[in-house]
C-alpha cells in the first residue's frame, strides 16, 4: 500500500529564522489510519501539520528541502487549493473557521464555491450534519453554539468536502471534560464510516488515547523522537523526557515501583492488564499518608442566593451561595455554557444580579462600581492578548496604579517588586511582543497584583499549553497563593489541574451548584462527574481495577504525594 503522507529527509526553515523548524523528517501515514501527534510547544508538531494542509509554505513562506508527498502529489505544484481537495482541517479556535450566518451555511460555504448544484448541495449538506448531530441546528448561528457543538460544526464543514485526510488541530483544548470526550468518540465514529486518515495533535494525551489510535508521533525540537503504538510508547520514559503528561494512572502505577509492559496493553486503564500490579499498589496505598486538613481561614468573599438571566426569562444561575475563606486555592467546573464565567462576571461587577447578595469582607458590594470592585478583586482572562494595552511590559504593569494617579515613585516602587514576584523583573524594559504566551500570562497577573487585590480570578489559565508552561503557570500561581497569601479562584475544564492544585472544588451544571468539596471527592463521584459533564479520574478507575477501598483516598494520596515531589524539586532548584 502507498502512503498518502510521506515526508523523506525532509526539512523547513520559516523565512525568519536561522535554524530549521523541522529536521530530516522520515514519515510515511497510510490510508484509512488514525494517527496522534504529540510533542512541547516550539517542538514542530504544528508546522509538520501545516506542512499537509498547505499553510507551509503558501502561507507560511521558507525554504523546504527534501521531498514529501499528500495524496501522492507533490503539495507544492497541487496550491493550496489543491491540497484542500485532500485535507480538512478544524481549526483550535472553531470562531476563526466559520463564515456563513447559519450552521447550514456555514456547512455548504465550500461546496457554493464549487458552484455545485442546490439540490446535490443540500443532500450532502444533510449528510454530513447528520454524521455529526447537529442537523437540529442547520438554522441558528455559529457564533450562538456552545463549544462542542462548535466543534461538530467545523467538522461539518470539512466533512461536506469529501476529503480523504482529516486533521484536528488542538480539538479538545476548549471543551469541558464530558465534550471531550464525546469529540474523540465522534472522531472516531468518523473514521470507521467514512474510512479517513484522522490526524490529531493534541497536548491532552490521556484524554485523546480514550479510543484508539494506530500511532502515536512524539515531535521534539524538530525531529520525531518517536513513532510507535500507544502500548510500547507509554512503557517508555520518552513522554516524560520531552514534558508531555502521561495518563494519570502510568504515573501512579510507576510511583509503586510497578514495571510497564506494552503486553500490559496501557493504553486504556479500563482494559490494561494490572494482576501483577495490585499488591504494589496495594502497598504504596498503605504507605502513603494523607496530609493533615487545613484550617479554613477567615470569610473573604460569599455569594447569597444569586440568580441571573440574560433575556430576564431563561435562568443561567440559580439561587447560587458559596463562601470563599482567604488564602484558598479554588477551582470552579462545569460543562460549556454552566454559567462559570457568568459568575465571575457578577462577582467584578460586570453583570448585576436579578436577586442575591455578594460580600467581600463582610460588605455587601452591591453598589461599589466596576473600577471600585477592580481594586479588590482582579479577573486574568484566558488570552492574554486580550488584555495587554501598552507596548513595554513595565507601562504595561503600571498602568493601573498611572490611572488612579499614583505618584511616580510609589508606581516604580510597586512595579518593581510585583515583577520580581512574578519573574518578570530581567525583562522589565522588554517590549511585550518579544514574550512567550507563557510570560504574557504572567505580564497580566503582575498588572492585576500590583493593585493589591484581594481575590484573583483567573478564567482557564493553562488552555492550549504544553506541561511544561502548564506546570510552570500553575506553580507561580501556588507560590502567589501559599508564601503571598493571594485567595485564587479559577475557572477550569482542566481536571489534572484541579487535582493537583487546588483544594476545594464548586461544581456547576445547569445554573445550579451541585457541589462542593475536595477534587478528589468530586472526581470520584460518578453522578456528579455525568451532571456537571465532567470526566472521572483514571485514578479512580486505577483504585477500584486494584482491590482498593476507598478511592477517592487513594486519590488524595496520589495527589500529596504528587505536591510532595514537587516541593523537594523546588528545594532542589533553589
């Protein structure tokens, strides 16, 4: 059989640079295959991907060597036009790849400029909407759908085509955990009917291996460090090496000092053989000591009895009360359109409540304006472009407290010390453009914390980064919180997060909380887990698999001992 991707010592160099992106790339995909690409921001995976679907070197311009081959022709002489008879691609932020006012529209926006005959138009139209279950939504606009239902639309739209190889960039990096879920199944559902090549990057490894996959492709600086099965990659410690998450349950399993096999078939925890396992397991369990609970501190921020509608008809949040006490680390979850961020918007002030009360300090702040609730309670939103207005960080940090009329001395004085807190002070005279998205991250949580807030609030501040920036966010968060004392709030789909960094969990689903207790409880708790479209840990599985008792312990332990680890790597970097 041919390959219909093949790359042979291939190499590309953007215009700009000096060194190659990708290096001597030797890669055959073949038909009908379901391929998983993976890899650290910068390590090449989404240039690899522009490589097949024509945005390299068509829009991305540089200089290609070697040879590589879609579809069996050479991408070059095909345009870009060309390849896109070969390959669909749905885009990570689903927003930027719609064009029509309906989802109907939207969907047969390709086959219009085939200028290809209505009636043939609708039929496929029809078809394709039904392969992916949103022929109920043919009539309502893109840009009104929730996030899952987005992404069925996009690939509506590519499906429609007819085109041999799918590509998924990034597809579950803004869906709640049960969505995800679902996508990968609809994926996968796509590939056994219509009999597609599926290419998927995707930094979220667990949860993009919940079906099969044929192979999985690790890129790292450049090169393909591997190209193998699910089952022999995650025996290996090459996931580790190039900073990709492996799932929950390896590293569990490895902190027992258990040996994994690829005939252990580890690819999903529901099927991996774990009979020379449990006793180990069993064991560390045993071993493991939980941490002693932390004593709650002083009231800082409660919420009484809020309701609130858009259209004052449909309720988004109902009759929601919670307390947060100072110095917490709290994540708030839910599915797409709970009202997550609805809450937070009421609580800056953005939106005022049809009934309830939201005290900060015991004082009902009904009346305090936008900028009054500002100083006291700072909103990270989750692109930070979307916030940055100057061009030099140190403006940028300052802005705030230039506003309020500050003096100049107190300003510098301010800003100085909150971007040595948040490591920006070497860069303090940078232009903002030169930062990873990384840094820009910690630009706007400086320009929040220079105003001494009280509370943060922080809507999904890890989406869409590799583990590495992931881990390096979220322990700058933790440092804020635990040696400065900051009360942190954040919005998250991310369950690995919530485990590993906070210690309580607000669920949400449907406008109402449903709950409110540690992670682990929340994630071991399968009634909540379906309501709030939320995803079970592996962990859990892993627990019951092995004979344990009490899961959501087991849980608790693997996660102390998680933070132990890290504490003494901090020490050690120190």
């Amino acid at each position: 059989m041919e390959p219909i991707i093949e790359f042979q010592n291939f190499s590309f160099k953007y215009r700009s640079q000096k060194e190659p992106t990708l290096k001597d790339i030797n890669l055959a995909i073949y038909p009908g295959e379901k391929v998983l690409i993976v890899g650290p921001s910068g390590s090449g995976k989404s240039t690899l991907a522009h490589c097949i679907n024509g945005l390299v070197p068509f829009s991305y311009t540089g200089e290609v060597t070697g040879t590589y081959r879609v579809g069996g022709e050479n991408p070059e002489k095909l345009g870009i036009f060309g390849l896109s008879k070969h390959v669909g691609t749905v885009l990570q932020d689903t927003d930027g790849q719609f064009i029509g006012l309906t989802v109907a529209e939207d969907i047969a926006f390709a086959l219009e400029n085939d200028c290809m005959k209505q009636e043939e138009m609708f039929r496929r139209v029809d078809e394709a909407a039904e392969l992916v279950d949103v022929k109920a939504l043919l009539d309502h606009a893109p840009g009104a759908l929730s996030g899952g239902q987005k992404q069925r639309v996009s690939m509506a739209g590519v499906l429609v085509c007819d085109v041999d190889i799918l590509l998924f960039d990034e597809p579950l990096a803004n869906l709640d955990p049960a969505t995800g879920k679902r996508t990968i199944e609809l994926i996968d559902r796509i590939k056994k009917e219509k009999q597609a090549t599926i290419l998927i990057i995707e930094h979220r490894l667990e949860d993009a291996l919940y079906r099969d996959v044929d192979r999985v492709i690790v890129v790292g600086d450049g090169r393909i460090v591997a190209d193998t099965t699910p089952d022999a990659l995650l025996a290996t410690d090459i996931l580790a090496s190039q900073g990709i998450r492996e799932p929950l349950y390896i590293t569990a399993l490895k902190h027992a000092g258990c040996v994994i096999e690829p005939g252990m078939h580890p690819q999903h925890i529901g099927t991996m053989e774990l009979t020379a396992c449990e006793s180990a397991l069993r064991q560390w369990n045993e071993n493991t000591k939980l941490p002693e609970a932390e004593k709650p501190g002083e009231e800082l921020l409660s919420v009484e009895g809020l309701d609130f509608s858009y259209d004052g008809k449909t309720p988004v949040l109902k009759n929601i009360s919670l307390t947060v006490r100072r110095g917490e680390m709290l994540a708030i979850v839910g599915k797409n359109g709970a009202g997550k961020s609805t809450l937070s918007s009421l609580i800056c002030g953005f939106l005022k409540p049809d009934a309830g009360v939201i005290r900060l300090n015991g004082e009902d702040i009904r009346d305090w304006s936008i900028a009054e609730r500002g100083e006291r309670i700072g909103l990270v939103m989750q692109n930070p472009n979307q916030m940055i207005s100057n061009p030099m960080i140190y403006d940028e940090v300052a802005l705030g407290l230039t506003v309020r009329g500050v003096p100049a001395e107190e300003i510098k004085e301010r800003v100085h010390k909150t971007l040595k807190i948040c490591g920006l002070y070497p860069f303090r005279n940078w232009p903002v453009s030169a930062l990873s998205f990384g840094q820009k991250k910690r630009v706007t949580i400086a320009s929040i914390l220079v105003l001494n807030p009280d509370v943060l609030i922080l809507d999904e501040p890890t989406a869409g980064q590799d583990y590495r920036h992931y881990t390096e966010i979220m322990e700058f968060l933790k440092e804020l919180n635990e040696q400065h004392g900051i009360t942190i709030i954040m919005i998250t789909h991310d369950m690995h997060l919530m485990l590993e960094y906070t210690n309580r969990a607000v669920v949400i689903a449907d406008g109402a909380l449903i709950a409110d207790g540690t992670p682990a409880s929340v994630l071991t708790d399968e009634e909540v887990a379906d309501r709030a479209y939320l995803k079970k840990t592996s962990l859990y599985d892993l627990a019951v698999r092995c004979g344990i008792g009490d899961a959501t312990q087991f849980v608790e332990r693997f996660i102390a001992y998680e933070r132990e680890l890290r504490k003494q790597e901090r020490k050690g970097e120190a």
